[in-house]
C-alpha cells in the first residue's frame, strides 16, 4: 500500500517516553505515515540527583526535543502533555492531541492499602507539588518525602524494603528446614526455598530485591496512564485517587506532538487528532497560563467535555495542603478558550493568585513540579 510519506518525529529515551511515543507512530501508521521515532536526551534525564525544580525553568523535559525540530533535523516531538511549559516558541504548533489516558493518580502499596488505611506517619513517595499538597489535604499525619527516576525505578523503591525482608526470612527459614532434616514433626515456615520463591518473582521484584534502600516508603502516588502504558501495572496493587479530591496536573495522561506551523502539523493534525482530548487539555492548559506559577505552585486543573460544556475542576493549594481555593464551572464548548481565561481571572481574585505568589516566594524549597516531571512519573 503506497504511504504518505516517512515522518522522523523526536521521542525521550526512557522506556515509558518509547512507549507513549509507540502509540503515536502506530495511530500515524495506521493512517498509512511511515515512522521514524528519534531518541534526544533532555536536560530533565540528565539531571539524575537534583530536583528538576532547582534548574529555575520549566521545560527541562521538552525543550530539547523541540529545539531539533526548530531547527530542521525532526519533523515533529511527541512530549507528556504535562511536561510541556505553556510557552512555545512563535514557530511551533501543538499539531496534535490524540485521544487522552487515564487522567487520574492512584495510590500504590506493597500490600494493597489504601489511603485511608496506611498507618499513622506513613511515608508517601511523590515529587509533585500537587500530589504532596493533596495528600496533605487528606492526611496531615503522612510524612511526604520526594521520589525520583522512571515508573519502574520508582516502583522498585517502594518494594524494595517489603521483598528484602522477606527474602531475609525465608533465607533464615532455609537454614532452620536444613538445620531440621529428619525431624518428622517440623513444619516449615513457608512451602517455597528461597531459591524457587526468588524464581517465582517479576523481573520488575528481582531488580527491586537487589536495589539500596534509602527511604523506605509505604506508598507512593502515579499517573494512572503512565503506569498502564508502563505494562507495569499488573505486578502491584493500586487504589485509584477521586479526581474530586486529587485533582489532575493539566494535561495529564495526554500526550501531544509538536511541529512547525505548517503541511506537516496540519497533516498530522488530520490524522490523528482528538477534538475531544483537545478541547480538554486546552481548557486545562489556558487555566494554567492565566493563572501562571505552573513550575512552583500545585496546581490541579481537570476538564471534561459533557455536552454543549466542559465542566472543569480548579484547586490551588498552599504547598501543605492547609490553605487552598477550589472551584468548578461548566464552560461553553464554543467558546472554551476565552472562558477559560475568564474563569482562570475569577480564580485569581479569589485568592489563588496570593497562593501562588506564596509558593513563589518559597521556589526554592518542596518537590518538583507537575510541569517539570517524566510522566508517570
């Protein structure tokens, strides 16, 4: 079948960022483009040790690829909507906003808590200003510590702790059993050696088995589309997170490419384009501009098409979750941009312009930013 052409479209090299970047090259495939995705490392990548939020700037995860395509080398980015700053350059476009994910976060455990049952104190991993302020909101027992590096990474650090012990005592269980032989009336503690229990375990649990802990954290907070588009998933226990309470970054769980204004980003538009998503996300996004201080406040902005409107979430909060001004409106659909705008100015009135002046005030303290983050991360 004769195709339209091959497109070289820019893509991070984390394995979820190959994975996102792999359901856009299908849907453009299955509109007969040929493919070419293109690894560029980012800032954001790396910058392993330090909070993103200390570079001063937003776009560490983006900026980079968009700049190959400015400058002629890529046709296109693919970026985590999330990731991306509310400036572009004059020269770029988001020429497409395929069908969104999942928006929401969940809660993940090693044992299948849930919010409300995690222990008095609990450590939670997340290096969001949002989620911190969030579970804060719920919780202001919990103890809030940051949580770096890539859906598996993070994952790993959760269950590093509870699959080490467990490894302890089965190997103390194994010298005991053998200690025991021809005892008849010694039963042992588990069915499983060590050896065959580690053969039964996820890759995703042996590279945990094997990791240092340096904190050990009873629960840590995802993007829901992240770790489903991960595969990682299915090896850990989730809760998923009322996007009422725990009110989603702008544009999480969409995905979006960029090009130059022109053919290309008016093709790949009308090809893979979700008027829906688009809607959404630009409600979302324009609240955010308005409103500013994406990369230093947490900031929560969720939109839904229903109907003839869009009704769309707003919280803004105080880094710990004790102060905040929240509020919901139903758009018009026709008219969802200037709207946006007007209701992102009520906010402001309303007191979230003083919050975020406060957290800019504190900027250089607290976790990473929504804007400034891998997602799924």
């Amino acid at each position: 079948m004769r195709t339209r052409g091959t497109l070289r479209l820019a893509t991070r090299g984390s394995a979820l960022a190959r994975r996102q970047a792999s359901l856009v090259k299908e849907a453009l495939e299955n509109r007969r483009y040929e493919v070419e995705l293109v690894s560029v490392e980012t800032t954001g990548d790396q910058i392993r040790d330090e909070l993103i939020h200390r570079l001063g700037k937003t776009g560490a995860f983006v900026r980079e690829l968009d700049e190959r395509v400015l400058e002629g080398d890529l046709d296109g980015a693919i970026h985590s909507m999330k990731d991306m700053p509310t400036e572009q350059p004059e020269e770029l476009v988001t020429a497409a906003v395929p069908e969104r994910g999942r928006p929401g976060d969940l809660l993940v455990t090693p044992d299948g808590s849930t919010l409300e049952e995690l222990p008095d104190g609990a450590t939670v991993g997340t290096s969001s200003l949002r989620r911190r302020a969030q579970l804060l909101s719920e919780r202001p027992d919990l103890t809030v510590e940051p949580l770096r590096g890539n859906v598996d990474t993070r994952l790993e650090k959760l269950l590093a702790p509870t699959l080490q012990a467990e490894h302890q005592d089965r190997s103390e269980a194994d010298k005991e059993r053998k200690g025991n032989t021809g005892d008849e009336d010694f039963e042992p503690e588990f069915d499983q050696n060590v050896d065959d229990w580690f053969d039964g375990l996820s890759e995703l649990e042996k590279q945990a088995l094997g990791r240092e802990v340096e904190t050990e954290y009873d629960a840590i907070v995802l993007a829901e589309a992240g770790l489903e588009r991960s595969g990682l998933a299915r090896h850990v226990d989730t809760h998923s997170l009322s996007t009422n309470t725990f009110v989603p970054a702008p544009g999480q769980g969409a995905l979006a490419v960029t090009a130059i204004d022109g053919e290309t980003a008016r093709d790949v538009q009308s090809a893979i384009d979700h008027p829906r998503s688009r809607v959404e996300t630009t409600v979302e996004r324009t609240i955010l501009a308005e409103l500013g201080g994406g990369c230093i406040a947490p900031i929560g902005i969720y939109a839904v098409v229903q109907g003839e409107y869009v009704h769309t979430s707003v919280s803004v909060s105080d880094r710990d979750g004790e102060e905040s001004v929240v509020a919901s409106r139903d758009l018009p659909v026709d008219n969802h941009a200037v709207a946006a705008r007007e209701f992102a100015q009520d906010l402001a009135d309303r007191g979230a312009a003083a919050l975020i002046e406060q957290a800019s005030e504190n900027g250089g303290d607290g976790p990473v930013s929504e804007q400034d983050k891998p997602e799924g991360k």
